[in-house]
C-alpha cells in the first residue's frame, strides 16, 4: 500500500486519541455529513471523547440519523472526558435531514444553525458522498444520471456547505479559526482503482478545490486537510462482501485520526492530502519541511511541466 512512513497503522494509536489534552475540542460545535452510520457515527464518537460540546449529524435520511443520536446519547449519558474542577463536559447531539445534492436543503441547513439554533459550527467535516451503485471502470458506458448525481452531491453539494460554512456569520470581533476535514478516496490517486469513474474523478475534483481555497485563505483563519479514510467495512461495502474477503481497516483509526486533523497540530498540512494510516509523528518529522518548500506536494493536480515553461506560453 502506498505510504510515505515506515509506520503504517490499521487501527488508531496513542497519538492520534481524541482523549489527548493537545486535541481536546471543549466548547466546540462540529457538523458531521452522512454522520449518521459508519464511518460518520464513529467520527461522531471520536469528536465526543475529545470533549465537543454540540455534535451536529447531518445526511438525507432523518429516521437513521435520530437512531444514531440515541446512541451516542446513551453511550455519552454521564458526559464527554472530565474536566480539572471533576465534572464532566456537558455534549449536545443534533440530527438534521439535508439533501447535499439540493441547494435549498443546504441552505436551510445554515439558516436553522445560525439562526435558529444560534451556532456557530467550528468544525466542518465532508463525510457525504454519492454512493454508486456498481463497480468497475467502464467509461464509455458510464450512467450520465449517476454521474451528474456524483458531481451534484461530491463537487457541489460538498462546495456549497464548506462556503456557507466559512461565511457563517460570527459575533462582532470573534476570531477564531474553523476547521474543514474532507474525507477523500485513495481511488483519486490510484491508476486503475475499481471505484466507479463517476465517484473517482468528483472526489478528486473537490480534493482539488480544497486545495485551490487552502491557496487562498490562511491557515490562521481556516484550516483545511483531505485524508483517505481506509478500507472500512461500512454499510455499502457490506452489501458487497463477507467481512472475511479482506484485510479492512477498524474504523475507531480514519475516527480518531479526523479530530487530530481538526488539531493545531495538523495545521502545517493546510491544503494538503494524506492517508489515515500513515503515522503523524514521521509525517512531521520526515515531510513537513518538503510541504512548506514544494507548493504542490501532497496536493491533487498534474505535476511535470516547470513553471518556468507555463509563465513563458501565458
């Protein structure tokens, strides 16, 4: 498997645990999309343990959504992680029906948050995607339905929530940096990765975009990181496959590592793509100084011509 540490994990480690005092997330309020089974719930567990003070789930279907608050209400009944004074910290789960692929969906969503609700979301996290129906590469007879549909919810239904998000209106004088986590696909980078065209080339597209808006807002003001998740056996795969056909990765790794990507201590891959299993402290170590040297490294794009070549042809 692809990796630029010698340290490969499957399962979360010490480092990235929600339960360290460098990535608590008290006072924080974190919107999770398609937050309401796999990957998505356990992401929710993760921020809860890290002392989150509002976990917002969101995806098109409400009914899953409130059996997974109950859930995390009764997992979570006595409270997140204990703080100095012995109480613990108090947690409030919201679950809200929105349709990525439907813009007034999406813009009802911001209204009830920031109007009715009255919150300020701190973290952002894209975990929605067009689950397609089929596997294989065949291009030429792709659905052009499945694949407007991919572009509508993983390019700009996706697009659509991180700027409504980042214009979010904020009490007068409040400085505080947001958070963006996008939960990505190793099939963007990949050469003949057996995830359907249409999934590939929009989770790439909006990886992109990520990157292009990382260029342009500072870190200090919102952070952004893509990571691949891993091989979960999450709801769609297990309509696929016996759990015993693979080597999956334990959810509790892509879970964690989404609230250090949240942390200040990810902040030096603002814009950035990484995978889950690699080790953060050896990313840091080994990669840090090429990322802040090479612009375009562990971005998504085309490398090969110098910039030099592109200035002189305009």
């Amino acid at each position: 498997m692809t990796s630029l540490t010698s340290t490969y994990h499957r399962d979360t480690y010490p480092t990235i645990s929600p339960t360290n005092p460098s990535l608590n997330q008290t006072g924080k309020t974190i919107l999770i999309t398609g937050g309401g089974g796999g990957l998505g719930f356990h992401i929710a567990r993760s921020f809860s343990q890290a002392g989150a003070s509002r976990i917002i789930i969101v995806s098109r279907r409400l009914e899953f959504l409130q059996e997974a608050v109950e859930k995390l209400r009764a997992e979570f009944e006595s409270g997140g992680p204990e703080m100095e004074t012995g109480a613990r910290t108090r947690i409030e789960f919201v679950a809200r029906e929105v349709n990525l692929s439907d813009e007034s969906s999406v813009t009802g969503l911001w209204e009830f948050l920031n109007s009715e609700l009255g919150v300020v979301v701190d973290v952002l996290v894209l975990n929605a995607a067009y689950r397609y129906k089929r596997l294989g590469t065949d291009v030429l007879n792709m659905d052009v339905r499945e694949l407007d549909e991919s572009f509508r919810i993983n390019v700009a239904g996706n697009f659509l929530m991180v700027q409504k998000f980042i214009k979010q209106p904020r009490a007068l004088g409040e400085k505080k940096r947001l958070n963006v986590v996008n939960v990505s696909s190793a099939s963007i980078q990949i050469h003949g990765a057996n995830a359907p065209v249409e999934y590939t080339v929009t989770k790439s597209a909006f990886t992109q975009i990520m990157g292009r808006l990382a260029d342009q807002v500072p870190v200090t003001d919102v952070q952004i990181v893509s990571f691949h998740p891993g091989l979960l056996y999450a709801e769609e795969a297990a309509k696929r496959w016996e759990k015993s056909s693979r080597n999956w990765d334990e959810m509790a790794l892509p879970a964690d590592f989404s609230v250090w990507a949240a942390s200040s201590e990810a902040s030096w891959l603002h814009g950035r793509y990484v995978w889950a299993h690699w080790d953060v402290e050896e990313l840091k170590e080994n990669i840090s100084k090429r990322v802040e040297e090479e612009r375009g490294f562990l971005k998504v794009g085309v490398e090969g011509l110098p910039t030099t070549y592109l200035q002189a042809r305009g």
